[in-house]
C-alpha cells in the first residue's frame, strides 16, 4: 500500500489525469463555492447535492480553493473552509469525479505536512486528487506566518521538491530549509504518483514549470490570446520534457445566460453568454491546446443548479 509512486506519469497513472486530461481533449470542472454570490461571503448551501449533481452530468473535477484568511479587499474567500478538510468531506460524498486544488499556497505551508495531506486525501479517495499549487498573491497571509514575501519563489521551488522526494522514495534522506528526515517516512504514499501542476507562474520560469510539474493551470485570457499562450506551453514541453504529454487548464468565470443565443460580453476574468457563446469559446480552446476549463459561477445571476443544469445537457456532450 505505501510502496513509492512510479516516477514518471502518464496519462493511466492517475485517475484525477485520466479524467481531466488528454492530448486533443477538452474537459469541463466546476470550482467550490458552487454558486453566485455578492461580496465576499458564499453561503456554502447545498454543496454536497450540487458536487453529486456535476459528477452525475459529467463534469471532470472538483476545484478547491487554499484561502487561509479573509482579507476584505481581496473580495474572496474561496470556499470558506480549510481545502484539506473539505477535500475529505467532499471526496466521501462522491465516487469518481476528479477532487483538483487550485491552489494549495506551498510557501505558507511546510512542505511535510503538504505531502502527508495530498496522499491521504488521494489514498482515501481512491485515486482522485490533482495537486495544483501556488506560490501565493496575497499579501496579508505572509506577515501572518512569518514569511517572507519576497523569498516565496524559492520557497515554491522547495516544496516541491520536498514534496515530490518524500512521495516518492521510502525512508531516503531529505534535507531542506524545513528541515531534516532521516530514519523516517512520511505514509501515506498517494495511490499512484500524485499529478502535480502549477498555477499561474507562481514566481518560476516557464522553463522550470514545463520541466518540473506535471501540467500548467492559469488564467483566463481572449479567445486568440490564450491560444497563443496554450501552443507556447506545448512547444515549452516538447523543448524541456521531450515525450511528455503536461496539460495545459486554465479558469473561467462564467455568468450563463438563459437565453442561448446571447453572445458574449465580459465580466470579471471572463463573460456573460448563453450556452452557445460557451460552447463556441471552449471548442475554440480545445482546438488551441487546452485540455481543461475550470469554471466559477460566483458571478452569475442564475441558479447553480440552473447553469449545472444546461452546460452538463448541452455543452459537455458536445465536448466528447
């Protein structure tokens, strides 16, 4: 059960990879909070119903948000609740659905306690969780762990690499600023090798992400704009980890209109459209290189359950 992970990845090593990604594929996921909401306070109401409802309609994964405290004029909190608690929770009210964090903020984190949260959420879901992390963009967090903002970079590449060496070898001698483990080892190890992918540039070279993550997550850009972004990730990969298929995901906010015809206009990190504008966009994505489209609907002026609706009926089977 705890042997180490194999050390190379593919698309069949991971069950949270092979539903999210595939080469020429374009998969959908929703992010926590499920719902539209003012300011920067969900209701967090019908979660669980909501997450069982998108595994059944289809969608690929779950996205969890690492927000350690509130600060107001960032205006979001994410899903309120601590990721690994919730991690747990929600991967015990669903079966098969892909549970993606993005992103756990490694240098607020010590990378030990990172690691041993990631395998047991995986163990314990069978499989299905996506270590997407960060280096952090909130500036009131690090004062309030005693960390220095301007080393985060460093500390990033760190934890990675902590993490990765602890996940996967048994009993091998870890040194780092953390700390050092020797004559011991930290179990659970995940199911499989655990995908790793970073977001945004989280302070490292585009040289470095495509060599030593195992996908990239960003954000949202025009249509034209991301695609050139998405092909200049594939030919990064193809220079720094020849043979390798590292997925390219981004996010999108997303107010879906009820009327399907309606074209987009934009919001805040991405538009307002009927189901049709989505379809187009996404379809116009896939064809770019992107392989997942993470979706937020706290800008919507529509029922969650609504939009869950009427993307998982029109546009997901279009997508297959």
């Amino acid at each position: 059960m705890f042997a180490p992970a194999p050390d190379t990845l593919g698309p069949h090593d991971s069950l949270a990879f092979e539903r999210m990604f595939a080469p020429r594929r374009l998969t959908l996921g929703v992010f926590f909070p499920i719902e539209a909401f003012l300011g920067d306070r969900p209701t967090m109401s019908d979660q669980v119903g909501l997450a069982r409802r998108a595994e059944t309609l289809g969608y690929a994964a779950l996205w969890f948000r690492d927000v350690p405290l509130r600060d107001p004029t960032f205006g979001d909190v994410g899903q309120v609740f601590d990721p690994w608690v919730y991690l747990g929770y929600i991967a015990a009210q669903t079966e098969r659905i892909a549970l993606a964090t993005g992103a756990i903020v490694l240098p607020l984190r010590h990378p030990l306690h990172t690691a041993k949260a990631a395998a047991s959420v995986d163990q314990l879901s069978g499989g299905r969780l996506l270590l997407g992390v960060a280096s952090g963009d909130r500036p009131v967090e690090f004062p309030a762990f005693g960390v220095d903002i301007e080393a985060r970079g460093s500390a990033f590449r760190e934890n990675v690499r902590v993490i990765r060496q602890v996940l996967e070898s048994s009993f091998e001698h870890v040194s780092s600023p953390y700390g050092v483990v020797a004559g011991a080892d930290v179990i659970p190890k995940p199911v499989r090798r655990l995908p790793l992918l970073v977001t945004g540039s989280s302070r490292q070279s585009p040289e470095w992400i495509a060599e030593f993550s195992d996908g990239w997550i960003t954000y949202p850009r025009g249509a034209v704009f991301q695609s050139r972004v998405a092909r200049e990730w594939h030919e990064a990969v193809r220079r720094h980890a020849p043979g390798a298929f590292k997925p390219f995901a981004q996010s999108l906010y997303v107010d879906l209109s009820a009327d399907p015809d309606e074209r987009p206009t934009p919001i805040h990190l991405g538009f307002r459209a009927g189901w049709k504008g989505l379809l187009e966009y996404v379809l116009g994505l896939r064809h770019a290189g992107v392989n997942h489209v993470a979706l937020n609907l706290k800008y919507g002026r529509r029922c969650a359950h609504d939009v869950l609706e009427e993307i998982g009926r029109e546009v997901i089977p279009r997508l297959e």
